[in-house]
C-alpha cells in the first residue's frame, strides 16, 4: 500500500509517519519510484506499537525508540527485552537518598528472594517497593513490612501466568508477542488500576461495618 | 507542640507548614500568644496525609484540598468520599469524541453491571476502562471485549475485599479511615504494578514454551 492508504489504516497522519521514517522509528518501504514507497501489514502494526507507546504508554520518542530496539534484537533473551520495556514503561522515580529507602531496599529484594522470583536485580520495580514501603513507613502505617504485599504479589503472580501464556500464542514471532507484551503491559495496568478502584467503592458501599462515629455511613444513598 | 516541633517530627519544612496553614489546608493551631500556637497529633497526621497526596499521588494542591475536605465532611456517606478521593487519584484522561470509545464505555457499564458492583456512574474508572477496550481494539488485540477484564475484576475485588476490611479497624475514626484509604489507594497502586512487572518478568523468564523463531530464550542468563 502507498503512505496514503497507511495513513488511512491506521489512523496516523502522513506528515506523521514521514516524521517516523526520518527518525528511523519506522522501517522504511520497498522503494517503487523514485519517490514512491510501498508498505506492508508489517508497516500497520508497527505504527500501532509505536502510537500505543506514545499515547498510552505516555513514553517520549526517545524512549519508544529504545523499546522497539529490544523488541526487534532477535540475539537479546525474551525476558531480558522485556526488562527493558519494563524499565521505560515503569514511572520515574526521583533518586533516592533516604537511608529508609535503602533499608526497605534491602527487605524489598529478601521478600522477593522469598517468593522465588528470577528477576533483573536491577529492575526498577525493586525501587517503586521499596519506596513504597518507605512511605508507608513514614506515614505511620500499622505493621508496614513486606508481608503487606504478600496478597498483591500473590494477585500479580497469577494475572502474571495467564499474561505471558496469552503473550505466547503457537505460532505467534518473537516481534509478535513482544508487542503484545508491550500493549499489555500498559493497557492492562490501567485496566486493573481501575477495576481496584470500582471494586474498593463497591465493597465499601456495601461492607455492613460502622465506624466508630455516628455518622450515617450509607444512608443516604438511595439503593 | 510548637510549629518548629511539628517540623521536625513531620520533615515538613516550617514555610512550608506556614504555607498550609495560610492555604487552610492544615487548621490553625490553639492560639497560647499573640505569635503562638500550640500543635497536636492531629497536626502531624494531617501533614503526613498531605505530604502523601501530593508526593506520591503527584496531586495539586487544590486538589488535595477537594480531597481533605471530603474527608472531613462528615455528613458525606464513606463511600461518596471515597469516590470523590478516587476521582482526584484517577489518571486524567482528554475527553473522547470517539464514538469507539463511547461504544466500549456501553460495554463497561454492562460489564460493570453483570458484576453487580455497585460504583458512581460517573466514576471515571469506567471511562478508564472503556479507553483501554477501544485501545486494545484499535491496536487488533483478538478477542477485545470486556471478557479480558474478568479476571483482573476478581483479583481486584479480592484485594478490594481485604483492604476496606484493613481500613476499618475497631475504633477507627471516620477521619482516620479515610486517610488509610487515600493513601492505600495511591501507595499500594504502585505495589501492584510494581509487583505485576516483576512477576511478568519472572514468568517469562521461567516459562518453559518457546516461541517460533530460533531465538534462545533463556541461555544467556546465568541462572
């Protein structure tokens, strides 16, 4: 198909993707004139990935780069790429010099030693814990240690399984499921950030427990 | 305790403290001079609550303000404050015009329905969702319907379940519930995300199937 018809597949404006081609984010077409190129299905997911980065990723360009590297290094394991997209999809913490981060830092990486997982010791998702760990702490929550997270990882260990089963269909390329695990990765974190959310106002709309004070709880509620 | 005191204990620089107090986002002091006031434990916790809301949950301070003011109001059923506190965490979306968005937000309240959650209709989780379904569909993830949230809803519900419970301990005032479920909400957000990239990793990395290319999948780690 020609750059218009692209354009028109998949939504990006031609002006756009000629920015993509230039940033050499997007694989150049099979030269047919002079100034005429010829793109593929190949062409159509890629531009995908790279919009599903970009717009629900929030990833800047740079960045969207350095993913889509790991995704086509057909010599880097798969779960090392996937590392890398982790690395740039995980939010940006600032550093850290607090000495209570460094020491949930260390009951963060025994907790995980614990749970058996084979993970990047430098993985940022280590930080994000133990930073919140670190907050918890501070903000004086009641028995604030690693056993907090045992249900969560617990949760995430099962989401987890059936994720990388869907991410690995028979048949599916390398390219393939790394995009699916990309997609995923930031879709379905947004899906179940909203879905505990719903589910944290449900049960508490309809949890039978009065707190202390008199006030009504859900009486005024008409259902 | 004096306003230097309260910094100390808190971390919360004393202009700083001084800003809250002239924002009326922190209440005043019990007055014992002309240029005096007296703090107490409610002080602290209120400090800590905003520290929170700002630092980790990256809010405004107008609305943290919207936020502390749900809290307090004491005619507000619980559940309607934890709505307005969700509304405030949630991540903020541009407004959609796509009429596959609002076709995937129709889906999303019969899902939500089937369910038999009980959640504000205008709660913006459910946007959320609906861009994630109309996401997934534009990007030609197969099978893109709510059916791929039911098992991120059970787990969500689950943990949901555990974490009203939590934040109702006997004895609890409502103020007190209120502040475990603000913070529980933004704090253990990044633990479950952390922990759902973790475990992705450890799976991928740990799972026996190969994909179709020739690629070696696990060799090169060292484990």
């Amino acid at each position: 198909m020609r750059i218009s018809e692209l354009s028109r597949v998949t939504g990006v404006p031609v002006p756009t993707i000629k920015f993509y081609l230039r940033e050499a984010i997007l694989a150049p077409g099979r030269r047919i004139a002079t100034n005429q190129a010829e793109y593929d299905e190949s062409h159509v997911r890629r531009l995908r990935l790279i919009r599903a980065l970009a717009e629900v990723g929030g990833l800047p360009l740079a960045t969207v780069r350095d993913v889509l590297r790991a995704v086509d290094d057909p010599d880097l394991p798969m779960h090392e790429a996937l590392g890398i997209a982790h690395r740039a999809l995980a939010p940006e913490l600032a550093e850290q010099d607090d000495p209570a981060v460094a020491e949930a830092h260390t009951e963060v990486d025994r907790f995980l030693d614990r749970l058996g997982w084979k993970v990047s010791p430098d993985a940022p998702a280590r930080n994000e814990l133990a930073v919140a760990l670190a907050t918890l702490r501070h903000l004086g929550w009641p028995h604030a240690n690693t056993r907090l997270f045992e249900h969560y990882a617990r949760a995430a260990d099962r989401l987890a399984a059936r994720e990388v089963e869907r991410t690995t269909p028979t048949g599916a390329t390398r390219s393939e499921m790394m995009e699916r695990v990309v997609i995923g990765t930031v879709v379905f974190d947004a899906v179940l950030s909203a879905l505990r959310r719903l589910a944290q106002e449900h049960r508490s709309a309809t949890q039978p427990v009065a707190p202390r004070s008199a006030d009504p709880l859900d009486g005024a509620t008409g259902t």
